[in-house]
C-alpha cells in the first residue's frame, strides 16, 4: 500500500509540478538570451524596429501615422500602339 501511494504521489508531481517547472525555467533562460542578444548589439532585446532605440510615440486612439508614402506615377499612355504580331497556336500532345 506504501508503494501505491509513493508511486501515485510521483505521477502527480510529474504530471503537474513539472511541467509547471519546466515552463518557468526555459521562459527564464529565453529571456536571458534575449538580454544577452540584445546588449551584444546594443538594443532592447524586445523593442520595435520602426523605432529605434525603443522610443515611443503617443498617438491618439484612431489616428493613424503613416512614415514613408511612395511617390505616385503617372500612368503613361503608349503613344499609337496598333497590337501585336499575331501568333498561331498549335497544340503539342
């Protein structure tokens, strides 16, 4: 009976216990390795690209901000474009 209830007890813990464990020691160590990333490059680890050195900016609820807008062409017009040569098709079996 003694061994039943040591061997239940072990199934618990491993069935509970370490997973729980194992979740907060490997989300420790990638957090670690993303200071450590961070700090070679000399970045935040978790800061935005479009903004560098983590610097933030406060925009109204619904406004949006826009960065860089390309330049709009003009759609060129082909001067007297009379068609293309005609192609016979034949198919191959």
């Amino acid at each position: 009976m003694k061994f039943l209830l040591i061997l239940l007890v072990l199934w618990l813990f491993g069935r509970y216990v370490v997973p729980l464990l194992m979740r907060f020691i490997i989300s420790h160590l990638l957090k670690k390795q993303a200071r450590q990333f961070g700090q070679q490059f000399g970045s935040s680890p978790f800061a935005n690209p479009a903004q560098p050195n983590g610097q933030s900016r406060s925009a109204a609820t619904g406004e949006v901000h826009v960065d860089y807008v390309p330049p709009k062409e003009k759609p060129r017009k082909p001067a007297e474009f009379k068609g293309g040569e005609y192609v016979d098709f034949e198919e191959v079996r």
